[in-house]
C-alpha cells in the first residue's frame, strides 16, 4: 500500500557540484550483470550494467551517498550492514524491522512521507532507490528520467514491476502471482551494486530459511483470510496475487479475495461481511494518512460497525497483526508469513 505526495521542481546545481556518476538508461527487463559484485567496499567489478524495470541501470562505482526513499528499500540496505552509505531515508509506515533500530538512527530521515525532489537533491545522492514504481513517477518524488539526467542512478523494487501492471490507476494490478523470488532478486542486486555480493546471498539464506521453518507441517486448507491495510470508510483490502497471496499460498490457506488481481482493491464492508473470513489479518500502521490505520482503530471499528461485528472472525477475535511493511513485497513479507502461521496454529486453523 502506497502513499503519495506531489513532487517538487528538480534543482540541477547542487547534482553537478556532487560530481556523481553518469547513467545510460533505455528499455529492458531482465538482469543482466556485467561484474561479479566484488565484496567490502571495492570498486572492483565496477562499473556494473543491470536491467531494471524497463531501463538499463549502470553504477560506476558503489554508492557512498545513497538515499532511499521507500522504507522496505531501506531496511535491505540496513540489512545489507549499508547504513554508513546511506545519506538520507524516506516514507515510513512503521517503526523500524528489529534488529536495526541502532543502524537506523544514524541515518537523516527526510520525511515520513514521500519527500519533494529538492529534498533528495538537497542530499547530493549518487543513487537512488525505491521500493514501488510510483514512488519514482509523476505524482511521486519525480520520474526516474529526472534523477538519470542529472546523473543520479536509480531503482526500484522488481517486486513492483515483474509480473505487474502500474499503467492504470490506484496501487496496480497483478499480472502474474507475486513470488519471494522478486524479494530475493532485490537483495541480490542491491547488494551487487554496493559491491556486498556476500552480504546479499547470506541474507537471501537467512529469508530462504526463516520461511521454511515457518510452514513446516503447517495445512491451511481449511482457513480462509482477509488482509486489511488501511481505512476503515473505504477499506484497502489485498487482492490475490501481491505479498499477502505470497503468505497465502505458502500456508496453502485462502484469501477471500483471490478473485481480484489488483493489489489493494478498495471493498465495501457488506461485500467483506459475506464472504466471512476466518481470520482477519490487520495491518498495525503508526502512520497517520488515513482512517483506522492503527490495529487498535481497526478493531474498535470491527467490533463496533453493526455490518462487521456479526463476522465470525470479529466475534471469535481471530485477528493476526502485523506491521504495515510485512503486507508489502519486502523482506518482511518473511515476518508476515512467520505471523500468519503462529496464528493459524493459535486458531486451531493449521491443519
């Protein structure tokens, strides 16, 4: 689930005083590497050609003045152990993933929200990274184009864009079922591109694992979900196919909505009431954009709306929380999973 905010005019003079590095953009799809990553913080390897989401990204050398400006793309560079090369972060809809909380607060913070390109630039970046397509569109910071004419590498999750439709409007739809292999794919790159190739791959064993042990001897076959993100007057509500259908699917349980390919339809509350899920998996958010964004919000609404108090997962509070992030393709989709399963097991709902 995005937010969205309206871009700023890009200022020039502060990106060719950086003196950063110059990109060569055009179409494309697959990676398509042309180093072997190197390790520590080398340059070997380097310059390094990839194909992201339709364009052509190439860095000369890894970055020292990165800003992220998606939080799931933040915490893999945290992660990464990248936190002395990140010059600023942005977009924020929970606290920090534990573990990084002391790598993070070393790092600006520009905006909860989505900042303005001059904000960005005002950091002199020399790459640019992104976990949805509209963060680095028109109506979001700005184009990619934008950033890649002032030389300004940047990125964006392939989460977002492999098997996905962001030509129409709201959060895009799915063409394709989302896969942890666009996460993996993710960390890989982004751990190329900094030159911590090793970092990455033990970081993507790390994920691999932790999924594993997660549904080990776990049957949700006879469980039935419903993933609820944000607002209660016109609730965002998880389609088939994006990070909650990844959790569904590993747990073989269902989604009450996998009859929709958009990530984050909006559903009346009447619809939801019919198809009564089981389980309710409510995203506890500390943003503040929306109605019901809190987990607390969501129930009280639940528990007191006439419409959704008669549902057998609001009279049973069979609810499972989770952070905002977790409901997203990031590696805390793994988290998700990890709180899902333990629900399902608490319920009675595992088989």
């Amino acid at each position: 689930m995005l937010s969205k905010a309206t871009p700023a005019p890009i200022r020039t003079a502060a990106l060719f005083a950086a003196g950063v590095v110059l990109l060569t953009a055009c179409g494309g799809g697959t990676t398509n590497s042309s180093a072997d990553g190197g390790g520590g913080d080398k340059a070997d390897g380097f310059p390094l050609t990839l194909k992201n989401c339709g364009r052509t990204v190439t860095v000369k050398a890894p970055p020292q003045r990165a800003v992220s400006v998606d939080q799931g793309s933040t915490e893999i560079l945290l992660s990464l152990g990248l936190a002395d090369r990140l010059a600023a972060t942005a977009t924020w809809s929970d606290p920090v993933m534990k573990g990084l909380e002391k790598a993070n607060q070393g790092v600006e913070r520009l905006s909860e929200n989505r900042p303005s390109s001059e904000t960005v630039l005002d950091k002199e970046p020399d790459f640019l990274s992104a976990s949805f397509a509209s963060t680095l569109a028109k109506g979001g910071v700005a184009p990619r184009e934008q950033f890649e004419k002032l030389g300004v590498p940047t990125y964006i999750s392939p989460a977002d864009c492999v098997g996905k439709d962001n030509s129409g409007g709201g959060d895009g739809a799915r063409t394709a079922p989302l896969t942890m292999d666009s996460v993996y794919t993710e960390v890989r790159e982004l751990s190329q591109m900094f030159g911590v190739r090793e970092r990455g791959d033990a970081l993507v064993k790390k994920l691999q694992a932790r999924v594993t042990k997660a549904t080990d001897g776990i049957d949700g076959s006879k469980a039935s979900l419903l993933y609820w993100f944000s607002d209660s007057k016109a609730p965002y509500l998880a389609g088939c196919c994006g990070a909650p259908g990844v959790i569904t699917r590993e747990l073989g349980a269902k989604n009450v909505f996998d009859d929709t390919h958009d990530e984050w339809p909006q559903i009346g509350w009447e619809t939801v009431a019919d198809r009564n899920p089981d389980v309710l998996v409510i995203g506890d958010l500390s943003r503040t954009m929306q109605t019901a964004e809190s987990a607390e919000k969501k129930i009280e609404f639940l528990e007191s709306n006439p419409v959704t108090r008669t549902m057998d997962a609001v009279k049973n509070r069979r609810y499972v929380l989770l952070s905002g992030q977790a409901m997203n393709p990031t590696i805390r989709t793994v988290e998700g999973l990890e709180r899902v399963a333990a629900g399902l097991r608490d319920f009675g709902l595992a088989g």
